[in-house]
C-alpha cells in the first residue's frame, strides 16, 4: 500500500493542534503541512499576537501546556504582571517565554516579513518537521455578533469567557484577503485532506471565508475528511455547541456535517454518535465512526492512523 | 535652615542610581529630579532599550538587583531564552519583569508618546516619587573607538566587556538632539546641582553634549556639585579609568574634577583621596572629602547628606 503522499490538515487552536500532533506522529517527516485560522489574531502590548499558530506550533514542538492545551509548559509570568502594573490589559494571558515568540514575531513582521515566512523560522528554530502556514498574510478579523454588540474575538473568547449568546460572526478583511502562496500552493499538492476538529464556526470558518482557499478545497480531488468537534451533542472545549446553537445549526456531528458538505467526502465521527451514520450516507458523505477524544500521544495518533486509513479507503 | 530646594542630579547607570536613591532618601518628596544619559540607548528585539534610565528607575523602585544594580531582583530569563533560540542575540541580558518595561515603553513611543513622558508614566506606575528625565528625547548614540574599530557603545560595554582599549569617544546625534524641555526647566529651577559618581566620559559625557543642557549647567547660579567616580586611581565599577587613560586624562578624583571644571563649585573626593584636596583648590574648585563607597541605603544616604550640605555651604 502506498504512502499517504502530502497531507494537508485545517486547523485551529486546541482541538487541532491535537489532531495536527496525531497526524505528524502518524506520517512520515515533512508530509504534513498545516494551513491555521489567524481570524483570531490580535494586537497586545504593541505584540503581535496570533494564537491559533502558536498552539499548533507550541503543540508539535512538544513544547505546550498538557493541562490548558496553550501556552508553554512551566511557562512563568513576570512580564505579564509588571506590564499590568504599567497598565497594560493582563485578561489575555501571556507567559514570559510565549511572550518570546511575539516579540520574535513582531520584529520580523516589521523588518518586512511576511506572516508566513516569520512562521516558517519560528518553526524551524522549534525544530518542527511539519510545515505551519497561517491561512493569509493579510489581516482578518473574527467579529461575534451577540446581544451586547459586536465584539472582537478574543474579548468575546476569553475576555468575556464566551458567555455572550452568539447571534452571527463575520470575518473583517476575508473577502479581500490574499490566501498565502504556500497555503494554496499545499492544497494543491495534498492527497489528502483533514479538517480538523476545530471550531466550524470560527476556527475552520475563517479558513473557508478566504475564496482561493474555499474555492481549491471544494474542487479538490484529493479525498477531503472532516473529524467532528462535536461529540453526543456538546464540544469537548470552547464554544462550538453555543455558536452552533445560536446561529440555528443543530448541535451534532451531523450539523457540522451539514455546514461543511460541500467540501466533505468523508466524516469521522465518535463511536458515541454511530447512530448518525445513516444521516450522514443520506447526506451523501462518507461517515466512519472512531474514539475520537484524543488524550494523549497514543490516542491523537490512533486517530490520525484511522483517518488517514479512511482517506486511503476513499481514493 | 532652609530646605535644599529642587535638586537636579545628573545620572548614568549604576554608580550615579546609587547616589539618586541617596539623594531620594534624604529629600522630600519630590524635591529630587534625575536628569539620565541616553546615549547608551539601543535596539534589541525591535524593542526600544534605556539601559540607564531602567536601572535609575529600578533603584528608585527598589526594585533593583542589589547584587549587579541593574535588572530587577528575582528576575527571570525565560523570554530571553526561547529569543535565543529564535536565532535573536542574548548577550545583552534581558529579565522577564525587566521585558515588560521594554515592552511598554516600545509601544508607548511607537504610538507617539516622547521619551520623557514615557518614563513618567512608567516611574508613577512604581510609585517613584522623584522625578527621572531622559536628557532629550532625541536619539544620541555613544561610538567608541578602538583598535577594533569604531563600536556601539553596549557591544563595546557589554558584548566585548570593555576590553578593546579605548581611543575616542563621540555622541552620535549630540549636535542635532533637543534636550527635552522638561530637562530644561528642571536645571533653571534647580537650587542645587550635584553630578552623580557616573563615568565622567560615556554618562555624563553625552548629557554634557547636548548643548542647551551644558549651557545652562556651565551658566548656572546653583551650587553644582561633583562625586568622584575614581577612588584612588581607580573606577568602583566599569571602565571609567581605562577611559581617562586612553583618552590622556589623569586617573584620579582629580584628573575628573579637570575634565568637569567648567561645570563645578564643588568637588567631593573619597576620604582616601583627600592628599588631591590642595590640587582641588588650586584649580578653583571647592573640595570636600567623604566616604563616598555607597554599599546600602545607610551608606546612600549619608554620602547624599554630605553633599547637600556641602552644597548648602556654597550657596
């Protein structure tokens, strides 16, 4: 049986960086590539920010928090708190070497370097085999709609705990947002590719919302799997089945299913919902039920191994 | 007896935050305004960098290392390491607390703040009650000359350790800088100046430079007073000997006192060096002997008091 040839995975923060883990685990070195949701990037302390990248990144490094899932492990906080004494906001929690990679960033972003080249170098400086690309290089920004207006992302997301009732999102800049080169240039080439089990809404949203990018993924011939966030009817973490909720979606692997389906040629689901199988056939999408909760090295390569064996099937 | 009124003391790094955190203690509060070199300034990781008006503030703060007086005590380098591995440079030290300074006042002048109110806001934050005052806004570069060639004053400092011998020194900028009109008014009101035991060719040399700033010191009618930086013969700390020699000074309490005389009424010399008293007075200049090894904030405050008395004397 031949190898699985290049791999693209979308991804967010947590729940993709786990699967991203899985997947590089499962493949050999250099086949991965992984395109990341910047929707949610943001400017702190004059730092540029971007949080989804540096989970994926901090995760393949092996370098993240295995408790929160972001951050580095043992990361400490003395920045973060004399900055709040100079009153600077302290409720996005920054630890000192997490701040390194902003700061890192930041420099090279105004020395002229594109997003995804400074990603590359970071990357390369952790030692990762895998290629990290951000979805663009162009600034896109994730608006949440709720009934006490509209706000930024991550002061709906973190600030304010998720706690708003979710009555639309819209991604500020998407439309004349340039999809980087290598991202698209990656799409192209894969064989295959895995939505990872991120956000529909606003980790894998963002990523759709840019038109190159929405526009390879729905004509591509490489078999194209998603792995359901959704699991018996709730998110293992973050806001999916609220936002799900609240934008008229039914909350299951099959309303995810549903939004992604014309990019969808199989669907993983958890062994728990088995019994939306024959929604999903009806749906005219592929379905295949795993353990899809990923709690260790183990079970996120167990996962990968099982959807890359799926992908296979669907060639 | 009247009060010292406004005091201006001039500062460089350590030896000159000593003497502030002296004159801080034996003042009211706010009586004392410390006027800081900048010429040492640079740019490390896109980030803006005042090395003597950090450690100037720290000592102010009490937040100073006591051990190397300069940094914050307790800090860590978690930041500075993972920049390490990002390929950015480290030989310059940077703690994790002592980041977030960096941090702030990066963005704060980025959005258009000038230095001087900058480290205003940055000193009310640490409830300093003095008031610390870059010696212009501008930028003013200290090069010095070596057989090596000509270097940026912290890598000849810091990355090399002083060790190239030194044959000049210029101030990048000095002709064209402004000096901050804050710093300006500071030394009209003052009562008092007193010269902080800094290195008399790199600390005070650039404020010196500025030309608003030296013609208001050389013209003014407050007792300006001088604290060797040179106890027999030699520097408590840095390169200040190495520097008079190469630059054909005398090396002693005396060969400063030379230097500095247009600028001076008074002169205090370590106890061990009053033998250079006679000298003193031949050349014009007041002299006073005193224990001038600043060990803790008794030993601080006591050679403060000395001087402002002294100062007291030759009004």
């Amino acid at each position: 049986m031949s190898g699985p040839g290049p791999v693209v995975a979308l991804a967010g923060g947590v729940g993709g960086a786990k699967l991203a883990v899985g997947l590089a685990e499962a493949l050999p070195p250099g086949a991965l590539t992984v395109i990341v949701n910047t929707a949610d990037d943001l400017s702190l302390h004059g730092l540029h920010i971007s949080p989804d990248l540096d989970t994926v990144m901090y995760n393949l490094a092996g370098l993240s928090d295995p408790e929160q899932g972001w951050g580095i492990a043992g990361d400490t906080t003395g920045a973060l708190e004399l900055l709040g004494r100079y009153g600077g906001p302290t409720w996005f929690r920054l630890g000192d070497r997490d701040m390194a990679t902003h700061i890192r960033r930041t420099q090279r972003l105004s020395e002229g370097g594109r997003l995804t080249e400074v990603t590359a170098e970071l990357c390369a400086s952790l030692n990762i085999s895998s290629r990290v690309l951000p979805m663009t290089d162009a600034p896109v920004a994730t608006r949440v709609q709720t009934p006490e207006g509209e706000l930024e992302f991550q002061d709906y997301f973190v600030a304010r705990g998720t706690r708003p009732r979710v009555t639309g999102v819209r991604f500020q800049g998407a439309e004349a947002a340039e999809a980087a080169p290598e991202a698209l240039a990656a799409i192209r080439e894969a064989e295959t590719i895995v939505f990872c089990p991120s956000n529909p809404i606003v980790s894998l949203g963002p990523i759709l919302a840019i038109r190159e990018i929405s526009d390879l993924l729905e004509n591509a011939t490489a078999p194209r799997l998603a792995v359901s966030p959704i699991i018996g009817g709730a998110a293992l973490r973050g806001p999916a089945a609220e936002m799900l909720q609240g934008l008229g979606h039914e909350v299951s692997a099959l309303g995810v299913a549903r939004i992604m389906r014309k990019y969808l040629d199989g669907f993983v689901l958890d062994d728990q919902d088995a019994d939306l199988l024959p929604s999903l056939k009806s749906l005219g999408v592929a379905g295949r039920a795993a353990p899809t909760v990923m709690t260790d090295l183990t079970t996120k390569k167990a996962l990968a191994e099982k959807v890359l064996d799926f992908a296979r099937s669907l060639r």
